[in-house]
C-alpha cells in the first residue's frame, strides 16, 4: 500500500509537511522475519537499490526479529524504514491469532536520495 502521512513540520508555513509512505505486511502460521526482509528486498531491487539493514530499535518488534530498512545504491546509503515481527502483545491487542510482520519505508525519502 502507498499513501501520503501528514505530520507536524515548523518550517512550513502552514505547520505541516506530508510524506509518501509504502507498507506492507504478511500474516500467517509460517510468517517471520524472513518472509518480510525477502519482500522488502525484491522491492528495493525493483526500484534499483540494494537492501541493507541494521537491528531496529522499534518497540512494536519482537527483539532481534526487527530491522532499519537501509536503501542504497552507488556507494550511498540513507534509513528510510523499518521492517519486524510484531510483539505478541501488539498481536492480542488487535486479535490477530497468527504471527504478523510488516514493513513501512519512506518512498519520498528513496527518491530523493537517488537524485
């Protein structure tokens, strides 16, 4: 999915500032981490750019199953989201029975960085 999000911003004049975002995500008895890093990772290729990563400090993963994504391409490398496995807490809250992993990155941030 792709989809604009708008956010407070003080150095626009009109107090905010708008972001094209991609997200996607996978539920199932067989979904983790894996799934969703070789998705996020045929996306980038995709659009021309390789997937790198780094452990992600988001509290909604599950730890040591959550990354940055990290888009790059000709010696350059900018953060542009995260990808995890959500918690099981995060899971019960919306009553989700089975394990769920996703992802979001910032589309403007990924064009913008290959210019």
């Amino acid at each position: 999915e792709s989809g604009n999000l708008s956010h407070l911003c003080a150095e626009r004049e009109t107090g905010a500032a708008e972001e094209r975002l991609v997200a996607g995500g996978a539920i199932g008895p067989r979904v983790d981490y894996a799934e969703i890093r070789s998705l996020v990772e045929a996306l980038m290729r995709d659009l021309g750019f390789v997937l790198e990563v780094k452990p992600s400090r988001c509290p909604s993963f599950i730890p040591g199953r959550g990354a940055t994504i990290i888009a790059q391409k000709d010696g350059h490398s900018v953060e542009v989201g995260e990808m995890g496995e959500l918690q099981p807490e995060i899971l019960e809250r919306f009553k989700l029975v089975q394990p769920t992993a996703i992802f979001e990155f910032s589309l403007q941030t990924l064009v913008l960085s290959s210019l």
